[in-house]
C-alpha cells in the first residue's frame, strides 16, 4: 500500500505536468494563481522551464513581497534574459535590484553584450581549476564551487593566474585518475571556443558540427568569460529558425507567441509587407498593358497568363526557401553562389521542360477532343511550352540569388520572402510569356 508521502507527491507531480499543458490557454491571474499552489520544489522546476518572456509576466505579477525568492532563483544568464524583456527602465531597475551582489555585477557584465551574441548567452558561472593543483585537491574544491549553483559540471575548465583557459578536464577523467596526478598532466588542450561577439546562428553551427554541452567563451585577449550551454542555444535556434520562416512567408518577424501579438500589432506586422507586396503587383498591370494589342488581337493568350507566371512564383519560391534554409545551416556561403547558378540553371532547364511538355499535351489534347484552339493550335501549344520552360528558368535563378543579393548587401536573406519573389518573378514572366509569344505567333494569330 502506498505511503500517503508517494501519493501526495504523485498528485504534486500531475499538477505541475497539468500546468504545463494549459499554461498557454490560461490568462496572468490565473497562471499565477496555479503556479502558487504548487508546492515549492515542483515550482522551481517548472518556473526554470519557463521561457524568459513567462518568467518575466509571472514574477511581475506576483505580490512584491515574493518576488525576490524567485529571481534570485535564477542564474545569470537566465535573470538577464528575463531584465531584457522589461520595455521600462524604471522596471528593469526594480527587478535588478532584487538580485545580490554577485549576481547583480554578473548580470550587468552580461548585459553590456548584444542579446544575439555569444556574450549575452553565456553564464558566468562555471567549473574552474588551477593547472598546478592535483586531483585530490581539485575534486575537493569542486564540492565547494558545487554549492554555487553551477549550471554545468561535466567539463571544468582549467585556468591561468590571468584567467586565460589552458584546457579542459571532464569529471569522469578527474576521477578516475591516479591520486596526486596534477591536473596539468591529464587536461585536453585541444578545446573549441568562441569569441564573446560571435552571432548566436554561427554558435548554433558549432553546437551543431561539434556536438558539444557546452562551448567556452572567451575574450579579445584570451581571458575565458563564461560558458554557452546546450539548451541555451536550443532556445535561440528555435527564436532563428521562427523568425526566418515568418519573415520568408511574407510578414516581419513577431515579438511574442502569436496568440499573444495584440489585433493592431498584428496588422502593422503583416501589412507593411503586403502593401509592398501589392505596389509591387502593380507593375505586372503595367507589363500586361504593354501588351495590350497583343492580348486583344491573341484572346486565347489571355487565359494562359495565370498557368505560366504562377509556374515561374512557384519555381522561385521553391528556389529562394531552399537557398536559405542552406545558408541558415551554413551549407552555402557568398562565395558559393556561382556554383548554385549553375546548379538552379540545369534544374530550371529541367523542371521548365517537364512543365513545358505537360502544358503542351494539354493544349493539344484539348483542341483534339474539343477543337479549343484552332487552326494555329500548334504554334499556340509551342508558345505555351516555350514560355514555361522560360519563365520556369527564370523563376528559379532569380529565387536563388536574390538571398545572395541580400546577404551582400548586409541584409537578412530571409527578407527574400517567397510572396516577393514570386511578384518579381510574376512581373518578368510576363515579359518573356508574350515575347516568345510574339516571336511564335508573328504572321498568324499577332
């Protein structure tokens, strides 16, 4: 029969998993109130689980009187992440000022980084050694700097006087080595580290290719001045990886989970975007008056002109996501962007002569079972194809540099959204659609 300490530490644990499920469906006042009557240790756990956006809603919510507990509970790292979302200084203030000593100068130091660098993600908090001591007297020490609150022991770094790092150690090495062994004498010296300003997309890329725990941040001179770990940068890929897929779908990138953007931000969001989006469309009226004669003498023209410059928006589409993605994972630099002409080139040509035969067996299926279009259907099915493999061409070459354009320029390759692209693409199409059309069609329909 179970003790009645197992049960109530059961019905603990189905609270907080329950919390956990609804918290996002739950307004402040109530997510305070169910958070509060978890017992203590649950809500430690669940509060450090939260993103820094919540942690920051939930302890400003709170009576003023609780609030200190719970942001001391935070490493520093984690507390400057929750500073970072007060929009007020005079609340950024109040919430430093809960923080001791230590932690308050820890947190500062962070702060002076860029939130997006490794600086800003690091925590200052680690496990150090000396390289003359030996192992007795590290593993003793390491206990004490345990009490701390280290966020990461399974590496400890080893440093200089003037804290320059000279290698590292891994707790199952320092433990199982040989009593009185100096630490020197069993370090890797061969250790990955990153630059305090290193972009946290190229940190990702290290996480990533290394498959490490955690990466040692240093500075300018050397001096180590904290650690990056793991599920730091999870939380960052995750904040990159939304943000590219909404900036590529046509919309600036959201400041909060969607459910929480409020109805006007929402608009501005999106609509600055479509209006852009929509001046540019503009110019494919003016292309399409260009050809206005063209269109009045050839109807049958008129009804094509959806099929081929969607075929073209869509092949550039496809092209501009997948350049991106590519550079986002650091599979394609600036440099390589030759090598993607050429790759987009074949299968443009590709892709445009698979389309282009479907167009044209369609035409000529049509004006076999229904005499749709004529006497010239065979020139008329000609154009259709030509142009598809044109404007397909087209599409994809265009969809694939424009993220290089960008990204020379200085400017995010995720901007080179696919609604822009297939605008661009839509305006040139139809150029190409009624010059082939002009070239095939000269003499009889034009």
């Amino acid at each position: 029969m179970p003790s009645l300490r197992n049960e109530t530490e059961s019905e603990a644990g189905l609270a907080a998993g329950d919390l956990q499920e609804t918290w996002r469906i739950l307004d402040q006042e109530e997510r305070l109130e169910a958070f509060l009557d978890l017992p203590r240790e649950d809500a430690e756990d669940f509060f450090l689980d939260l993103t820094a956006r919540d942690e920051y809603e939930l302890i400003t919510t709170m009576p003023v009187g609780q609030r200190r507990s719970w942001m001391r509970l935070l490493p520093p790292d984690d507390a400057a992440d929750v500073l970072q979302e007060a929009a007020e200084q005079d609340v950024r203030d109040e919430l430093m000022a809960l923080l001791d000593d230590q932690t308050r100068r820890e947190v500062t130091a962070l702060l002076a980084y860029a939130e997006d660098d490794a600086g800003g993600l690091m925590n200052p908090r680690y496990a150090r050694l000396r390289p003359d001591v030996n192992v007795d007297e590290a593993i003793a020490y390491l206990r004490r700097q345990g009490r701390g609150q280290l966020e990461h022991v399974n590496y400890i770094y080893v440093l200089d006087a003037d804290q320059k790092l000279l290698g590292t150690i891994s707790i199952r090495d320092l433990f199982t080595a040989a009593p009185g062994t100096i630490v020197r004498a069993i370090m890797i010296t061969d250790i990955v580290t990153v630059a305090d300003d290193m972009d946290q997309e190229a940190l990702g890329r290290l996480f990533a290719q290394y498959d490490l725990q955690a990466i040692p941040v240093i500075d300018a001179d050397g001096r180590m001045q904290g650690i990056v770990t793991v599920d730091d940068i999870v939380d960052v890929l995750q904040e990159e990886a939304t943000e590219d897929i909404q900036k590529i779908g046509g919309t600036e990138a959201l400041d909060a989970p969607y459910l929480e953007v409020s109805l006007p931000q929402m608009v501005q969001k999106r609509v600055i975007w479509l209006s852009a989006l929509f001046l540019s469309e503009m110019l494919t009226t003016t292309a399409m008056s260009r050809f206005e004669s063209e269109i009045s003498r050839a109807v049958v023209l008129a009804v094509f002109i959806p099929l081929i410059i969607s075929s073209g928006g869509n092949s550039g589409s496809q092209a501009t996501t997948l350049v991106i993605r590519a550079m986002a994972l650091g599979e394609v630099k600036l440099t390589d962007w030759w090598r993607v002409v050429n790759r987009e080139l074949l299968t443009g040509v590709s892709m445009g002569l698979i389309l282009g035969v479907l167009g044209f067996s369609r035409i000529e299926l049509w004006q076999m079972l229904f005499h749709s279009y004529g006497e010239h259907h065979f020139k008329v099915a000609m154009t259709i194809g030509l142009a598809v493999v044109g404007v397909v061409t087209w599409g994809t070459i265009a969809g694939s540099m424009l993220p290089f354009v960008l990204r020379r320029v200085g400017l995010d390759p995720a901007s080179a959204s696919a609604p822009f692209v297939a605008t661009l693409v839509d305006v040139t199409g139809i150029v190409i659609y009624f010059s082939i059309a002009s070239l095939i069609l000269h003499g009889t329909l034009l």
